[in-house]
C-alpha cells in the first residue's frame, strides 16, 4: 500500500482510498485536470488570504506611524510606545507575509 497526498486538503491518505479520510474529498471520480484544478484553487485561497493579511499589517505598520507623529502624544507616554509597537509588529508580519507568498510561488 503506497501512500499518496490529497489534492483537496494535503494530507497523506492511502493510494486506494476512493475518498480522502480526513475532508471527504472524493479522490477516486476526480480527472487529473479536476485535481490540478482543485489544486490551483487551493493554492490562489492560500496566496488571497495572505495577500489579505499583508494589507492588514500594512495598514497597521500606517496607522501606528501615523499615531506615533500626529496622535499628539510624546515618546515615553504609554500611547507613544503602543504606536511604536503597532507599526513594528505590522512591519514584521507584512515582511513574513510577503516571504511566504514568495515560497508559495516558487512551490511546484
Ligand atoms: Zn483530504
């Protein structure tokens, strides 16, 4: 019994299941051209949802910018140091975010 991945939620079924045990997806009836389908589906949700989650963090690395130098507040107040964090976390979770769309462009 050889081990396959399933098209529809990628995780590893037997070759014979006629039906994915872990999301029901119906292995056996699909045509290689409706598994490259589901397949490139999958992956344009992934590549949204990200792409989703950069503008977030864009927006939030702005805002916290924004707030640091016209929120009318001075460095050491408590509103200060929260914009300064609020723009270094968008930062950084934008930065990520674009490194995985990348990898997710370079898979297959
Ligand atoms: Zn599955």
């Amino acid at each position: 019994m050889a081990l396959t991945e399933c098209p529809s939620c990628g995780k590893t079924i037997s070759d014979k299941a006629k039906t994915c045990s872990h999301c029901g997806f119906g292995v056996g009836d699909a045509s290689s051209e409706d598994l490259l389908r589901k397949k490139n589906f999958n992956k344009f949700k992934r590549q949204h949802s990200i792409q989703n989650q950069s503008m977030l963090a864009m927006l939030m690395f702005v805002s916290g910018f924004g707030f640091m130098y016209w929120g009318g507040t001075r460095p050491g107040d408590m509103q200060h140091n929260l914009a300064i964090a609020c723009s270094v976390i968008g930062f950084i979770w934008y930065v990520i975010n674009r490194v995985r769309l990348i990898f997710i462009k370079r898979a297959d």
